[in-house]
C-alpha cells in the first residue's frame, strides 16, 4: 500500500480543474471564459420567439394556437389547464369574438399587424418541431375524447376546447391582405364592441389574457406587448354565464375537498401533509398553481419545501398548514392538499409532475386519472378499472388507489414510459405499443456491435445476455484497453448505441467501486454510502464526432461537453442511491430523489436546466434501470442516455429499443456485483476527465493551458 494522500495535497488536487482541456491548471485561473452566455438561449429566447410569431399572426384563433402549443414545443391542452377560472370562462366565450381580427399590432398599440404573416422561424414551422407539433394540435382535439369521468359538467381542458380556438387552418396563420368581407365583419364588430381585453405571453411561459371587468396586464410580467380582444355583447353574456358557472363549480369542488379533509381527522391530515411534503423534497421541480397562487419548488420564489426552503421553512404553504385548523385553510391550500393526495396514490410522487405547469384543481386530476384509465384499459390481457362516478374527491381517490394496484399488471403486459415536454417541465405516462421493425432494427444494429468487439455470442441482446451469464469470469479481468471487461462491456455498448440510434451523444453511469458497496450493505453502514461524493460514481460519455458541429466544430470543445455530462451524471448517480436504503436517520437527512424506474423521451430539454441549455440538450431519451448486489435491488442504479442536439426528436420506438440496450448493461452489472458478493475483486478507474479527453480528440492527456477551441456562445 502507497502512502495515504496528504489533507494538503487532497484540497490541493480538487483545487484543479477537471475540465479535459484545462488539465494541470488552477480552476478558475482563465483570464475570462470560453463560453459566453448567449440571451436568446433557454427559455427566455424561445418565449421571445413565440411571442414575435403570434404578433405577427393576423387571425386571433392562428394567433392563439402559437401561444397555447408556444410555437409546437407543448400540447396545447397543458396550456389550456394552465388558465385560471375567469380565464378559462373568458377564452370559451370567445368562440364567437375568436373570428373577428386582432386590433393591435406590437406592444397594445392599435393598429393593423402589418408584413407577410409568421416567420416560419419556430420550430414547429418545419424539421425538428414537426412531429411535436402535430402530436401538440393533436392534444387539442384529444382533450374532448378523453375529457375524464362522466359529471354533472365537462372538464376545463374541455370546455376550453369547445371554445374552437386551435383550430384554424394553415391560411389563417399566413397572413395576407384583408378582403372586402372581412373589413365589412370588422366594423360590424367594432360597432357593438363593450368591452376591449388583451392577451399576452407572461414569463412563466403561461397565456395572460384580461378577461371583462379586469385590469390591463402589467407589461413587467409580459414577453412582449399584447394583442387586443374585442368581446361584443354575446360574447360578454356567454362570459358572464360562463363565468357563474365555473364559479358554482369551483366552490362545490372546494367543499367536497373540505370535507373529505375533515373526514381525515387531524392525525390523517398531518400524515397526508407529510406525504406532500416529502414528494416535494423527493422529486424533480415542479411549478402547479391553484387560480392565481403559484406552488412551486423551483428557483426563484419557493413556495414549497425543496432546493431552497429546508423543510420546516415557515414560508413553506404545506408545512404552515401542519398545525392549523382545517378551517383556516384556504380553498386553494384545501384543494391542493386533495390533489397532490390523489395523484401520490395514483402512481406514487413522479404522478406530480404530469400536474406541472397547470392548475391543480380536482376536475384536472380527474382528467388525469381518466386519461391513464383508458390507457390501462385498452392494453390486452389487462381487466379495464372502471370509470369514477363522479368527480367527487370520495370517488376519485377509490379511483386513484385501483390504478395504482393496476399498474403492477399493466407493467408485466405493455411498457410504461413517460413523455417529457421541457418548456413547461410537463411529463404524461405513455403506455407503449409493441416493439416494431424499428426498434427492432436499433437493437440488431447494436448486438452487431458487440458480437464483434466482446467475448459473447448470440443474435439478440437476450441471446447475449444469457452468454454472459454463462459464463460472466471475464467482467472483473482486463479486456482490450480497459482493465476490466465490465469497462469494456459498457463502453462498447454506448459507442453502439450512438450510431445505431444516430445521436450525437449516448452515455451510462454507473458506481465505480461494487467491493466498497458490498462491504457497506453486509456492515449496514448506510452513512458511509450517503458519504460517497460523486466521485464515487462514472459516467461514460460518448459522442459522435459529428456532434462537434455542435460546439464550433472543436473537438476540444466536444471534449469538456462530453465531460460535464458525464460529471452530471455522476451526480444523478449519487442523488439516487440512497433512495434505495432503509429510512434511517442518515439517509432521510441526505438530499436524495426517488430513483426513476421507468424510460423516458424528451422533447425541447434545453429551455430551464443550464447545463441542458449550455450543452444543447435538445432531445433525449433516458432508460433507467435497476441492478441487484449482495441481494438488495437498486433502482435507478444505472441508465443509458441519448441526446440529440437538433434534427428529429427520438420517439416511442426508440424507447423500446433503448430500454433492451440498457438492460442488457443492467444485466452484465448485475453479474458483476454477484462476482464481487462472492469474492473477486472489480473496480472500475476508467471514464475519468482523461479518459473523456483521450477518448474524445483521439490525443494524449491534454497540456495544461489548452483551450477548448475559440471562444463561443453557449447556445
């Protein structure tokens, strides 16, 4: 044994910079930095860009279906259970008033909106956006067919839909000149205006409209300016109905939640609040809102227990209510606290954020629950959950408790996934259709790849995977350059899957050290692995060498991205871990997330999480998976990526095909851990900041003081 690293020249050591082509300098030592922040990234750019589309777009209802979908980034029924009760009155009443043209051009000046119409700039012009915008037109429609449980009165989402805005035509967004008829329709329009609202793009990504009766929208929580809306006496009579009846419906809403609260007693409310609580912690951001109140555990002004309120915040809207009587709450708390209830019950914490970005009101959730129901019940071999009677709280939560039970039947039939809509941090749960010659084609293209390059035989990534297990010795043994076949094994398979997948990167995690974790789980020493920085934990990244189009055509460049992928990674590693160890003390105090169980695909990720934004993270599919050691399961314990930078989003038959390529590497650990459990010794040194840089430019370790290339925009 060497001599042990002294504390001087540990603190020395992570005092360096890590980035592939900064090694052996000090960090932060540049003279300034080779990225430079571009405004127009993110979201801020992409809501910039909407707003100027739908400004320029002459026909109201043209002009709206760019705002609800934000220019085919986001189903539009998202946005449409994002409006607040006037709101949602206002844009059914407009049915009729939607035919009439905007009466304003920029910033609420009137006047015509001159030029050629839309820009065809955004992305669900044409390319990429293509596919996610026709599946957003397409949430349009769908939201009346699946407009949940049989009731008294239909669901905002369909109510909103009845109103037939989104659904215009390919001419009403092109623009052009007025004709005769419609300057006769203008000023007859004109002449019986009462009322003149507005509609805008607020910076939370959210339709703003003035419905009659309320104030102008305040410019500093707008986009850009707002387009004028003229309500003509009809149109303000079907606002007023409209509106009385939504109010009815809410307060009835609201009482049942109240009761069904008080039915709870105080210990039942306080371990519902607990459950909240903790999903709030133990889950990814998430911004809900309850008419004009926003919950939230994401930057800025928290308002729920998470990365910036510690739990037992006072500013924290759950914990506030722990001891307070029932009857102090407010509607919104009430409602809030019933909805997040029935969605936990439904599929556990991650059924939150299917609720992001809307209201969170009960006849949502019933929508929620209505739509996963039909899912289930069209999946063969599965008996079909039977509707809720009402939207009752009583009924619904009986209906929440039998599809979470469901559920376990329908994973063993049809794979579960969940579709990701970044711009509104949105998710919905898929159930997929079964693999196809696409899929099927991605899996044969990657077990090519590893019949050629590894110890195994066999056609199919099942038929390779059982080679192995016959005989798996060779995992903990030196193979090709790594100095263990389980190094070989993964890196292999994620070379492969960026070419069968055509991504410009793939890339899995995994724990670097398996003797260390059998040794913890045999001690039960759960603080020493909730000690475990993410050193502790590898990722490899691998890109395609066209990908360096997307970082200025520097391979260096390519180099540090691969990198800080690959260091995030390692800290997803790290934040899930512990979310398989038993509730003591030590693991509750240890910020961790649920481990993810399920596949994912993501369209438009680089909008809210910087690094997604700084290394155009624009499409992805994540396939988690779990792995057993020493007898304990470990979901989430490792996962296989593919992201795309621009081009065509990955779909569902992608998924399928990921989710066998990462289980193939699930199993391949899986075996190495029982090597371990039993003795051999396997660690794993490679995927390291050299390694990425070697590996990546195809050059030695770099000198210290290379540059990752000229200076550059993160985009």
């Amino acid at each position: 044994m060497g001599r042990q690293e002294s504390r001087r020249a540990a603190n020395a050591r992570k005092r360096m910079s890590r980035r592939p082509s900064r090694l052996g300098t000090p960090a932060g030592s540049t003279a300034k930095p080779d990225r430079v922040a571009d405004p127009d990234a993110g979201f801020p750019g992409l809501l910039r860009q909407v707003w100027r589309r739908a400004e320029r777009t002459e026909d109201l209802r043209a002009a709206l279906d760019v705002l609800l979908t934000l220019d085919g980034h986001v189903p539009a029924d998202v946005q449409l259970r994002a409006l607040n009760s006037a709101q949602e009155a206002a844009l059914t009443a407009l049915r009729g008033a939607a035919t009439a043209r905007a009466d304003s051009g920029p910033s609420g000046n009137p006047g015509s909106v001159g030029g050629a119409g839309a820009s065809g700039s955004g992305a669900g012009a044409s390319g990429s956006g293509g596919a996610v915008r026709r599946a957003a037109e397409a949430g349009v429609a769908g939201a009346v067919a699946a407009s949940g449980p049989a009731d008294s009165e239909p669901s905002a989402p369909e109510s909103a839909v009845r109103a037939d805005l989104g659904q215009s035509g390919a001419a009403d967004s092109a623009g052009g000149a007025d004709t005769p008829g419609d300057r006769v329709a203008d000023a007859a329009v004109a002449a019986d205006v009462v009322f003149v609202g507005e509609v805008g793009l607020a910076a939370n990504g959210r339709v703003a409209l003035r419905v009659p009766g309320g104030r102008p929208l305040d410019p500093r929580d707008l986009v850009g300016g707002v387009r004028r809306v003229p309500y003509d006496r009809a149109a303000l009579d079907a606002y007023r109905r409209e509106l009385g009846r939504v109010r009815e419906r809410n307060a009835a809403r609201a009482a049942d939640c109240r009761a069904w609260l008080a039915g709870q007693g105080t210990e039942g409310r306080r371990a519902l609040l607990d459950q909240a609580l903790e999903a709030a912690v133990r889950t990814a951001p998430f911004v809900l809102y309850q008419e004009d109140t926003q919950y939230t555990n994401f930057r800025e002004r928290n308002t729920l227990t998470g990365k910036t309120l510690w739990p037992g915040h006072p500013d924290c809207a759950l914990g506030a209510l722990r001891d307070l009587p029932l009857d102090l709450w407010t509607d919104q708390d009430t409602q809030l606290v019933v909805c997040l209830t029935l969605l936990i019950r439904s599929a556990g914490f991650g059924r939150v954020e299917e609720a992001n970005g809307t209201q969170l009101t009960v006849d949502h959730v019933a929508y929620t629950l209505e739509r996963v129901r039909r899912a289930y019940a069209a999946v063969p071999g599965v008996a079909p959950v039977p509707a809720a009677a009402s939207h009752r709280v009583a009924d619904l939560d009986r209906l929440a408790v039998a599809l979470r039970e469901r559920r376990r039947e329908v994973s063993g039939h049809a794979q579960l996934y969940r579709e990701i809509h970044g711009a509104l941090m949105h998710k919905v749960e898929r159930v997929a259709a079964a693999p196809g010659p696409a899929a099927r084609a991605r899996e044969d293209a990657v077990a090519a790849h590893l019949r050629a390059r590894l110890p195994l035989s066999g056609r199919t990534l099942a038929d390779l995977g059982r080679d192995l297990a016959a005989a798996p010795g060779w995992l903990a043994a030196p193979h090709g350059a790594f100095g263990t076949g389980l190094e070989s094994l993964v890196h292999e398979t994620v070379a492969a899957s960026a070419d069968a997948f055509a991504a410009d990167f793939a890339m899995s995690r995994g724990m670097r050290s398996l003797p260390d974790l059998v040794r913890a789980l045999r001690g039960e020493n759960w603080a020493a692995i909730c000690d475990w920085d993410i050193t502790h934990f590898f990722c490899c990244v691998v890109p395609r060498p066209e990908a360096a189009a997307h970082f200025g055509g520097s391979r260096a460049a390519l180099a540090d991205a691969a990198w800080a992928m690959s260091s995030r990674m390692s800290y997803n590693s790290w934040h899930f871990v512990a979310g398989n160890l038993p509730r003591e003390p030590e693991v509750v105090a240890r910020d961790h997330f649920v481990p993810p169980v399920i596949p994912d695909v993501a369209y438009f990720s680089d909008q809210h999480h910087h690094g997604h934004v700084n290394n155009n993270v624009r499409f992805s599919v994540r396939s988690p998976q779990p792995v057993e050691v020493d007898g304990r399961r470990f979901d989430g314990f490792m996962d296989l990526r593919l992201l795309r930078c621009a081009g065509e989003p990955f779909g569902e038959q992608d998924v399928l095909a990921a989710h066998r390529v990462s289980g193939f590497v699930a199993r391949a650990t899986s075996l190495a851990a029982a090597l371990v459990a039993a003795g051999t010794g396997l660690e794993v040194t490679a995927f390291d900041s050299d390694w990425h840089w070697t590996a990546v430019t195809g050059t030695g370790p770099a000198a210290p003081g290379a540059l990752a290339g000229p200076d550059r925009r993160a985009s």
